[in-house]
C-alpha cells in the first residue's frame, strides 16, 4: 500500500537529508555519475551549505569500462570546491554479459585508459564490487556515518520492496544497516521519486548532468531505458548494441579489452529474453535443461540447480517460473537477479491460485 504526503517528493527529499545531516556527523554522497546520484549530491551540498558542512565527500566506485561523457561530467562534479572527491580505481572483479567475469584496473595492467592522478590509494581489501561501498565507510569513518544512494524504489517491485520492508534506523525505512554497532548506514532520500521527478529536478535546478543521457535521447531510447552502467555489465546490452554510435572511441577501446564485445553487439537485443520457445523443444523446462547441460560450466551447474530448487520448492512449479530460470542461464545470471525479480513481481492473483491449489504454499513461504 502506497502513502501519499501533503508535500511534493522534491521537499521530502531535502527534509530527508536534513534529518540525516543532524543524526550522522558524517554524511557522504555515494556518486555514480547518473541521474539519480546527480540529483542526490546537488541536493546534499544545498544542504551542507545550510548547515556548515561543506565539502561533501562523493565517492565513486570506477568500473574501467566507462562512457567517455560520463568521465567528463564526473571529474565536473569531482573538481567543484563544494567536494571532497574519492574516485576509487581499486582492482574489482564483476560479473560480464560477454564473458563469466571481467577484470577492471586489474594489477599491472593493460587498461584502458590511465587513471585519475588524484584517485584513492586506499587498499579496499575485496574485488567484490557490492562491497566496496560498505568498505568505504568502514574505512573512512570510525562510526557514526551514513552514505546518501540514488536507489529508487519506482525502478522495479523488488527495489520498492528492499527500501521499505525493514526498519533500518530510529524508525527510517529506506535505508541499510551497514554496521549497527558502529552506526554506519546508508540511506536513499530519493526512493519515492520517478524518473520525471528526477528530470525535473535537474532541469529546474539548472544541475550538470551527464552528456550521455542526450545521445541516448538521440538514439531513441525509452525515458526509463537510459541509464549508465560499465559497458560489460550484465544490464548494459542495449547500450553495447548501440555504443557504436553514441561513442564511437569508447566503443573501440571496449572492442580491443572486453572479449565477445563485438559479436553481441550483432545480436537482436531480445535475445536474453526469449518470450517464445523454440520449436525444437515441446517445453520450457526441456529448453532450460537443454542449456543447463550445453551452456553453463559444469563448475557452476550445480549453483543454478540449486537456485532452482529453492524456488520451485517455494512457489511451485510453473511456466513463468521456468521462462525466467531460461533467461537467467542466457545472460549468465550467477547471483540469481532474475530470479528474485520473479518472485517480487509474483501477482496477487497467482499467489492466490496457489494457495487453492496448495494450502500449505502460503504457510510454508511464510516460515
């Protein structure tokens, strides 16, 4: 059930980071370069500079393989005397759509580009990207401090569902616990707003933004469709198929490091997400077994079977189960994103469907 506030999100989000400001004695803005973060920071320095609290650290977590216009807008916003800029260019190994993982500013190198000659020197101690984040606060702050996230719960159900289902801090919702203990949190004063919101923000405060976003519009991409991520990442297809044209350096440079770069910029942009089965199989359950056996490693077979079981043991087996355990092997899904945005966007009508047919479903989800 969704709550409506007698103020418009633009003024809840600056009383948001207001109240974040005087419970935390630290407050860093966590900065990808993106619409989302863009609003977050401009919105945190107006409030640090209502408060005394300027600079604003931003952090930013490099992942190599990046647009060249939003390298541009960053080290924009790094520069601004109101920042105090982390760009963190650490060795990170992440999952690839081209390939089972990817290196960024891996050890000796080759990369492709330099690196900024003001980035963090601090070792992070993981490659594990999700990390990072929770790592930097650990490392800056001894306590008491929260990092600010352009997370947004209109982006999917799962998203809404991961900011508002839990208490995180003195009654706050959108939020994270990073560490209790030592009251370290991250907090997403934005969860509320669309992407119009978004836009509107941007273009009412007269804000910087990334360049990449208006070739994107030139491209013809759908409002909620631009988005910036790394050029490898498992959610980058559209923009890999289409970084020819919107960057053509960029997407040289991405042709010489990432591996199978090329040949999925050829595929149709649907192809991991087939919605009708093919003709050589008289089931999907048949197709997804077939791909299990020729596509997946034999050294990660065993975690997608899991995966599997564990949700068909919770929601029974069904065809729109088994359509997305499909295209969870096709884009080489090993974290099961797929899968979990399944069972968040699972309808109340199936839920119900289920509980008739299997009374003990609801119970046995529950515990």
């Amino acid at each position: 059930m969704r709550l409506y506030l007698k103020k418009n999100v633009y003024e809840a989000a600056l009383e948001r980071i207001r109240w974040c400001y005087d419970e935390f004695e630290n407050v860093s803005v966590c900065f990808s370069g993106g619409k989302d973060s863009t609003v977050v920071a401009n919105l945190a320095i107006q409030v640090a500079k209502e408060k005394g609290r300027l600079p604003v650290p931003l952090f930013f977590v490099d992942h190599e393989y990046s647009w060249q216009s939003a390298l541009t807008y960053i080290r924009k916003m790094m520069d601004l005397p109101e920042v105090e800029p982390r760009w963190f260019q650490g060795h990170s190994i992440v999952q690839s759509i081209t390939n089972k993982f990817q290196h960024c500013w891996k050890p000796g190198g080759p990369w492709v580009r330099e690196k900024e000659p003001d980035c963090l020197k601090i070792d992070f101690g993981t490659t594990e990207p999700y990390l990072l984040f929770a790592r930097h606060l650990e490392l800056f702050y001894k306590g008491n401090a929260c990092q600010l996230s352009g997370v947004r719960g209109m982006e999917s159900s799962g998203r809404i569902k991961a900011v508002t289902s839990d208490v995180t801090y003195e009654g706050i919702t959108w939020g994270k616990i990073v560490s209790k203990e030592k009251k370290l949190y991250d907090f997403y004063p934005i969860y509320d707003w669309s992407t119009r919101d978004v836009w509107k923000a941007i273009h009412d405060g007269g804000w910087e933004y990334c360049k990449a976003y208006d070739l994107m519009f030139q491209q013809g991409y759908d409002l909620d469709e631009m988005r910036l991520s790394h050029l490898h990442s498992n959610t980058a297809l559209a923009h890999l198929q289409r970084a020819a044209e919107l960057e053509p350096e960029t997407w040289e440079r991405v042709l010489k490091a990432v591996p199978g770069a090329n040949t999925l910029s050829h595929l149709r942009e649907d192809f991991s997400s087939v919605k009708e089965l093919p003709p050589a199989f008289s089931d999907w359950e048949e197709y997804r077994d077939y791909l299990l056996e020729h596509l997946v490693p034999e050294d990660e077979r065993e975690g997608y079977l899991r995966r599997f079981k564990n949700y068909e043991d919770r929601f029974g087996k069904q065809e729109s189960l088994t359509k997305y355990q499909v295209n969870s092997i096709l884009v080489g899904d090993r974290d099961g994103v797929r899968l979990k945005n399944w069972a968040s966007e699972f309808s109340v009508h199936e839920k119900k469907v289920l509980t008739r047919r299997n009374p003990q479903w609801e119970r046995s989800k529950r515990g």
